[in-house]
C-alpha cells in the first residue's frame, strides 16, 4: 500500500465537519464550510487526521537483545555464549531475519516482517530512559511519568497529551482505555479515560429488571460526591452506554488479520474493534506482564520466544487490520523500562541493564529500518561496563509522535524540562509539497525539479522547507525513482 | 461535567480568531484543571464526616467498620481498644478457628503439599485469606497480614508456589506479622517460596542472580535511593549464593529452605562499607540481613509504608519520624511502631483512604453479615470470580512491589464496585449469602429499612443524598425486590467506599 494513501481520513473530515456543525447549530454554515476545519486543531506537521495511539508497555524489562539482535557486533556473541540469536547467514534453525545487514528479529518474529517490509515498523535502538536507576518500579515511574525532574509528579505524558489537546470527537466520554484493571501510569491524567479489562462486559449487574433505575439511582449518589469518584462515575455510565453500541464479540477483523489467543491479542482485537466503531478513542493502553527473565530466559523456544511470539503476531494481525481497506490512521509505540544486561548471567538468563530498543508502528511512521546511533557492547562502550548504553532519549521518539502524529505542540507541558531531538520516526506528511504551501499542485515541479538536481539550491531557494518532501518514495534518496510518484500525485491518481 | 471536558466541548471554534483566543484560555483551563487533579492527590475529602476518634480506630484497624467493633471501642476506650488489637493472641476468635479448620492444607508441610493437587491447595489459601478478613476479631493482625503480604509480595502462580504458598503464609507472614520487623525479614530470606520467587535459587559462585539482592534491598528493607549502589547489589547477590531450597527431580526433596555451601562465593566482600572478609560461608547472608534490619534507612522506609497503609496516604514526616525512632528504640518491633502509629497525632488530621477492592468486598460482607460457604476441597468459587474480576484476588499480583495502594490505581473502577454489590445483593454469588431479614431486625417501613441500613453498614453517618436514593428506591412499600435493590445500592454509595 502506498505510504502517501491517508487511512480514514475522510472519515474523519466528515466528522469533523458533522460536529463542526453540531456545535455551531446553523447548517446554512455547510454551504461555505471553511476548507481549514478539519486542521483547526493540528500542528503542522500533520496530515489530516490524527492517529489513534496504542501504548504498549512490557512491564519486567524486555530483552531487546533478542528482538532486535545485534548481529553484526561481535561482542554480543562474546556476551551471550547461549543467549544470543545467531546471524542470518548461521544456518541455524534460530537465526535472525536480517533487517539491515547488522540487526535482526528472531524467526518466530517474521509476522512482522510485511509491516517491516512496507515501511511501517520501526525499531529505534540503544535507547530508552537515561535514568540509572535498575529498579523496575522507579524505572516504569520515570518514563511513564516522563517528568523526571518532578518529584512531585503524578501524571503520566499521554495523560497530558490528552488534556492538552481537544477531543476528536467532542463529548465523547472515552477518550482513553486502559484494557487493564488499573489506569496506567502513562494515562494518568487523561480526561474521560477509564480501566476496562473487558468491553464487551462493561455493563452493570444484579436483577436485569432494574438496571436502569438502579444505574439512574448511582448517578444521584455519585454526582453528589467529591472527585475522583464522581468524575470516574459519570465516565462509566456514558462508557455504558457507548460500548452497549458496538457488537465487540462478532468483530470480524480485516485484511485476514488473525489475532493470537492469549490476553494481549484479545486486547488488541477489542482495540481494534473500538478504534473502527469511530467512537472517537484516542489512546489505548496495554501491558503485558511477565518480561523479567533472570532465569531460564528461552529466547529460542522458553518463556521469552513465546512472549515475542505472541507480541510480534499480536502486532502484525493489528497492522494488517487497521490497514486493510478504509483503514485508520494508527501509531503503536513498545517500551519497557530498561533493557537487560549485557551479559547473561548463569542462570540461563540476564539481570538488569540499562538501554533498550523501542519498536514503532503506524502506516505513517518512517519504519523499514533500525534507527540507532550504536553504541557498541564492548565492555569499555557499554554503561558502567555493563549495560547497552543510551544514545537516543525515549522522550525524542515519544515527542515527535505526539507532535507529528498526535496533532499536539504543547511539549514542553507533555515532556517538562526536555527538549527532544526529533529524530525522524514520523513520515514527512508534506510528500510533493516542495513550495510548502500545504498543498501538492503544479506549483510545486520547479521545487521538485530544484531538489532532485541542487538540493542545497533548493535549500538556498526555499528556507524552512524539507527537500526530503521530494523523496516521494521513503527511500531516503531524491532521485529519479520519485519522478513517476510525484508526477501521479500531481495528476491526482 | 469536569473542567477538561468542558474545555474539550468548548472548543467547537468557528474563526481563526476565536481559535487564537481559545488557546490561551485553554491554557489557563489546563493548568486549572491539571492543578485540579487534586483528584489524584492524597488529601481527597469523602463525602460524610468522621464522627469520632474511636470510629476511626474502627476504621483503621479492621476489614470494615460494624456495629460490634464500634460497641466494643466505646466500651474499651480508644487506647484499650487499640491494646486489645495489638494483642491478638489474646482474643478469642474460636468461631473464625472452626471456620478455617476445614482448610487442612494450611497445616501441612512442604513435602506433603508438593505431592498434592496445587489448585485445591491455592483456593484453600485464598479462600481462608477471605474468610478470615471477614469473620477473625483478630482484625488488625488480619489487616497487618495483608500489609505484608503486599510488602513481601509472591506470586502465588510462579515456581514451585503454587504447592508452597501455606508455608509461606504460616511460617514466614503469619508467625512474624506481630513479631519485629528484622526476624520478618530474615524469616522471608530463609523461605524455599521467597528463593524461589526472586530466583535466588539459581544463584552460584561465578554467576550470582543479583534479582532476589536487589529487591531484598529496594522492595523489602531499605528502599529505593537509600543509598546503596548498584555495587552493594553485586556484593549482596554474592553474600546470599548457595541460598535457595531443596528440590530436584527423581530424588526425595523436602522443598525446604537450603543453603548449599559449594554454590557460595567465599571470596571477600563489601557490603554498604561493611568488609564482610572471606570464608564466612551460611553467615555472610545472615550477615547482610543484620546490617539491613538495623539499618536507619529500612527503619525510615518500613515506618513511612506503615503510616501510609494504617494512617492516610501522605502521612505528616513528624508522624513518619515517630515511627522511625520506635523502630529503632525497639529493634522493629512491630506492634510498638504501630502503637506509637495511633497514638501520636490527632486522628481528625488523618486524610481518608480509599477501599482497595479487596477492603471494600470485605467490609460490604462484614457490614450484611454474610454467609461464606467454604468449599476446601474445591479449585474456585464464585465469590473468588468476583475477586478476579475487580483485579484484586490476594497473591495474584506478579512483580514484587505487590499491589498498589494509591488512590488512582483504584478509583477508576468502579463499576466493579457496583456489580459486586450488586450481584452480593442479588444472591447471584452462590456460596456468598446475606440473610436479609436477619439483617433487617425486623424493619418493615420504608423509613425503618432505610434506617437499618445506615446504621448496619454507615453506623448513622450516611450522607442524605445517598439516603435519599436508598428511600426511593426502597418505595413507600418496600418488597424483597427494591430491598435488595436498595442494599446493593446503600453499598455502592461513595461513601462507603472510603475509611
């Protein structure tokens, strides 16, 4: 599919303009509906829609040391005598599918491979938290806060991202899930964000004659009382009511999607589910438990194969159906407090390190490749001559999102005391603009021309503007395999 | 309507000049309505008063406030009832005994339990944890149990646990709850469960596991960012090698705690600048139990949870600092920390707490006098669905911080809350029971059910928006319907949801 095709997007420009007018009550207002509404909200960066972000954390600090493999460093495999994925070109039944000639997913990851192939995964490594704490419980507090010089905080960065930004769609009173029992630090904070294990359950219980009454009697109760019961209360009651619309038991995903039968994949077909309803969800939290492997680590067929198994084929049925058809524009970000030494320990496993690897996910995410500035496994390059070193913040990845993706600028509130190096995770979404004038039209071939022939011309010519916006086909390169899509987009096919 | 959402509605802009303006009075909203997550903070306010010190004594120390706990500190006193508490082996408890006799397994050994279906032996400790929350006099022992159940928290379902955990319980948790705090922690340290759980089993000579160190040190003593490094974690791993259980397979193993003297570094070692020198074998982990059971920073980290589970979840440093120096006067003696916990600062100034799940389950059970019908030779119950689906079934959390007690890792749910009220009320949890005439005491008017309630489950105190719900619905006539209607409701009330 082609990375310029804008999932859902008309969709959500009817919507827009559908509340546009709901709040305005005047339909005469359709006639000369202004062509800016559906960006009203939008940073610049943007292309019409927002993506619905999907936060995953792996709560016990994952191996990324399996599930993007180094193996074209050969201190890993000095490091890992028996815990390492071998090179592609090993022969064994357990070597990695090579990414770019120098990472690599383990075999059993290969559901991924399509997403990776059609540039919408992303791993970014050596990266993660620059805390040095080797606690899981300080570490997960750190991050999901992403407020570090606070220690007062108590709210997490995606709960800021949502009260900072509109809703969608507004009056919609789930904004937010957590298909947890809790709300996750993360999402602490959001506006109309409420814990629900189970949609296709949330509903209230007792004698079936007198759930309303018995419902109507809770809000009495309920309005009366102070924060957080009473906010929580009315949530629930409209999230009711909203899931009671939406048949999340015969969803039939798209695109031959096959979610996996385990907690995570049944978390993520509900998601799924909720997202294409086009109740106007915003954020969905996931955690998967478990990742904490000081012993007997398996990553060939144990525990951590398994658990990557599950994650990888979780996260490719979710691409695959969101992707499929009429689609919706989606992000999914994977991290895990820190990452796991080095060196594995002798009980078959590995204690706790420090870097780690973020996987990315989204049909506008410039994915197909490791992003890294690698820092080496050497003992002497390592942290504390222990652990992967940190040589990109988890926050650069995290902000670019929220500002590319999520429509939302306010980074210095999202992120306080931080300021991220955008590191381009998120596609241009200014593809073929090249006199930045947001739009693709006839106006824009001289620029095109400039930029594939001079591009420090270009840059003279035009100040602000991305030659990479001429790099039609994500490659990385301007040259003449862009001329045939930047000519289609002109034409409009 | 909350400030955020109105914000959110608010934005329906229709001129870029408007949009301009909007923006700066959305800022001025967030920072109001971020500023107004005081939602989130401590110091929340429920909705009716408390009306005295004994009452939250009441509160405090027990599974949920009833008639007899306030009759009984208004006849002790507040200092003798507090007495009466902390002294449980003191207080009569033979009808929860007979009670929990059925549950056979929680007297068996290690050895015996490993040759037994676990599943029956897990809901036998789960179970009698319930009923024992509900029906023990020994409240606040039953209360402490479960702070250091969540403290030393196991996962019930990792290792060897699943056969294990009634050793654990019995012979770590409950034989030291009331004990001093240093015997606790060296009790947990010398567990076959423990070893297990944080691996420390697999740690040798040459390769420690630094996982069990760690937490032992974060978790369990002195806490995170007390001052020891991730060196001291190191030197530690290296001190407890050669600590772990018997077991193997094809042999006879007792399942036991083991200390394996060809598995442990005797190398030299520096623990928090103490030279632990070489050769010291089973002892230099004893060694290092010592040194953190004395040390001021577990004295500091233990007393702070403490305050914040039994006093209010911000508790004043000057109440914090009391508790330390108790602990540190009487080597951790853990009724005295609790004593000094009580009878230091005013008990108005205490904030409110928040029923976790758990607390809540068990107090609405407490308040109706309900019926459990024990099932020990069974593998789960309805009444442990219930458990299950609010995400708080005791020793179910994996990582080993245990489950949290923080107002917003609960207060979202509560729809959890209503529906186990709710299916409480309506007798769908078959072997949970409330028998409702007997609770009535003979009520029959609309005024006098609705008067009943409040006193059984609020003892008087339920605020009048709630009671007049509870009245409504109850209707000038009431019947079995609107009364159960009525009750699950009176449960559900905010109000009954903090202590």
């Amino acid at each position: 599919m082609s990375k310029s095709e804008c999932h859902g997007c008309s969709e959500y420009l009817e919507l827009s303009r559908r509340q546009f007018l709901g709040v305005s009550g005047a339909g005469v207002v359709a006639a000369s509906l202004p062509a800016w509404l559906p960006r009203v909200a939008l940073a610049g960066e943007f292309c019409s829609s927002r993506d619905v972000i999907v936060s995953i954390f792996l709560r016990g600090a994952a191996d990324a040391m399996t599930f993007c493999a180094p193996f074209g460093d050969d201190a890993y495999y000095d490091a890992r005598p028996t815990l390492s994925i071998p090179r592609p070109d090993s022969g064994h039944p357990m070597a990695a599918l090579d990414l770019d000639g120098f990472f690599g997913m383990p075999p059993y990851m290969s559901p991924l491979m399509p997403a990776y192939a059609n540039g919408d995964l992303l791993f970014v490594h050596a990266c993660g938290s620059t805390d040095t704490s080797r606690s899981h419980f300080d570490a997960m507090k750190l991050m999901e806060f992403a407020d570090p010089t606070n220690p007062g905080a108590v709210t997490g960065w995606l709960g800021r991202h949502l009260a900072s930004t509109m809703a969608v769609v507004p009056g919609n009173p789930l904004r937010a899930v957590a298909t947890e029992f809790g709300l996750m630090r993360t999402l602490v904070g959001a506006p109309d964000a409420l814990p629900i294990p189970r949609f296709e359950t949330f509903n209230l219980l007792g004698y079936p004659g007198t759930v309303a009454a018995r419902r109507q009697a809770l809000t009495s109760m309920y309005n009366a009382t102070p924060d957080p019961l009473r906010t929580a209360a009315q949530t629930t009651q409209a999230v009711i009511d909203l899931l009671a619309t939406i048949d999340f038991i015969g969803y039939q995903p798209a695109g031959s999607a096959v979610y996996p039968v385990s907690p995570f994949g049944t978390s993520l077909k509900a998601s799924a589910a909720l997202i294409k309803s086009d109740i106007g969800v915003e954020a969905i939290g996931i955690d998967i438990e478990g990742w904490d492997h000081h012993i007997d680590m398996g990553p060939f067929d144990g525990i951590l194969a398994q658990k990557l198994t599950d994650l990888a084929a979780g996260l490719a049925a979710f691409h695959a159906d969101l992707s499929a058809g009429n689609g919706r524009n989606f992000v999914v970000v994977v991290m895990s407090e820190f990452g796991r030494r080095v060196a594995e320990n002798g009980s078959d496993g590995t204690d706790h390190g420090h870097g780690n690897a973020m996987i990315v996910l989204g049909n506008r995410i410039a994915g197909g490749r490791v992003l890294t500035q690698w820092p080496g496994l050497q003992p002497e390059q390592r942290f504390e001559g222990r652990d992967l070193a940190i040589t990109i913040d988890y926050r650069d990845v995290l902000a670019e999102i929220v500002q590319n993706r999520l429509a939302n600028g306010n980074l210095g509130l999202i992120f306080p005391n931080f300021t991220p190096t955008f590191r381009g995770v998120t596609e241009s979404c200014s593809k073929g603009d090249l006199n930045c004038d947001g739009g693709v039209t006839p106006d824009d071939v001289p620029g095109f021309a400039t930029a594939l022939m001079d591009e420090a011309a270009y840059r003279g010519a035009n100040p602000g503007c991305d030659p990479l916006n001429a790099d039609i086909n994500g490659d990385g390169a301007i040259d003449g395999r862009d001329i045939q899509g930047f000519t289609q987009q002109i034409l409009g096919e | 309507m909350s400030l955020l959402k109105r914000l959110a509605q608010q934005v329906g802009l229709r001129d870029e000049a408007r949009a301009a303006e909007a923006v700066l009075s959305r800022r001025k909203l967030l920072f109001g309505g971020l500023s107004s997550l005081a939602a989130l903070s401590p110091s929340v306010a429920r909705a009716a008063p408390r009306p005295s010190a004994n009452r939250f004594l009441v509160d405090r120390l027990t599974f949920g406030w009833t008639e007899a706990e306030q009759l009984l500190a208004d006849t002790l006193g507040y200092h003798g009832y507090l007495e009466y508490h902390l002294n449980p082996a003191a207080i009569n408890d033979a009808d929860c005994d007979a009670r929990v006799a059925v549950y056979n397994r929680l007297n068996w050994s290690s050895n015996g339990l490993y040759d037994s279906l676990p599943q029956i032996t897990m809901n036998q400790v789960i179970e009698s944890t319930i009923v024992r929350a509900v029906y023990s006099k020994r409240q606040l022992f039953e209360r402490v149990v479960e702070f250091w159940t969540d403290h030393f928290n196991i996962e019930m379902m990792k290792s060897f646990n699943q056969w294990l955990f009634p050793v654990w319980m019995r012979d770590v948790i409950r034989m030291h709850a009331m004990g001093t705090f240093p015997q606790l922690l060296a009790a947990s340290a010398q567990s076959a469960t423990m070893m297990f759980y944080l691996d420390n089993d697999t740690s040798v000579v040459g390769h420690p596991n630094e996982n069990y160190a760690r937490e032992l040190m974060e978790l369990h003593s002195m806490g995170v960012g007390s001052g020891y490094s991730q060196q001291d974690v190191e030197e530690v791993a290296r001190c407890l090698t050669g600590w772990g259980a018997h077991h193997g397979f094809g042999e006879a193993s007792t399942f036991e705690f083991e200390y394996e003297p060809n598995k442990h570094d005797n190398g030299p070692k520096v623990v928090l600048g103490t030279n632990i020198p070489a050769g010291g074998g089973f002892n230099d982990g004893l060694t290092v139990l010592s040194i953190l059971g004395a040390h001021p920073a577990t004295a500091a980290f233990i007393s702070r949870k403490m305050c914040q589970r039994f006093w209010s979840y911000d508790p004043p440093q000057a109440l914090v600092d009391a508790v330390t120096n108790t602990y540190l006067a009487t080597n951790g003696d853990i009724k005295a920390m609790l004593r000094t916990l009580f009878t230091t600062l005013d008990p108005d100034t205490a904030g409110n707490k928040l029923k976790r799940p758990f607390h809540f389950f068990v107090s609405a059970m407490r308040a109706t006098k309900t019926e459990i019908a024990a099932n020990p030779t069974g593998t789960g119950s309805p009444l442990r669905d219930q458990f299950k689906a609010a995400g708080h079934e005791p020793f179910q959390w994996g990582p080993p911080d245990g489950y949290p007690d923080r107002v917003d890792a609960w207060a979202d749910a509560v729809l959890a809350r209503w529906n186990f009220a709710a299916s409480l009320t309506n007798h769908n949890i078959s072997n949970a029971l409330i028998n409702i005439p007997a609770f009535l005491q003979g009520a029959t008017t609309q005024q006098q059910i609705a008067d009943r309630m409040d006193q059984a489950i609020f003892g008087g105190t339920m605020p009048t928006e709630e009671k007049a719900v509870i009245l409504n619905t109850l209707g000038a006539s009431p019947n079995n319907r609107t009364i159960q209607d009525a009750l699950g409701l009176a449960l559900s009330a905010p109000s009954y949801q903090w202590y």
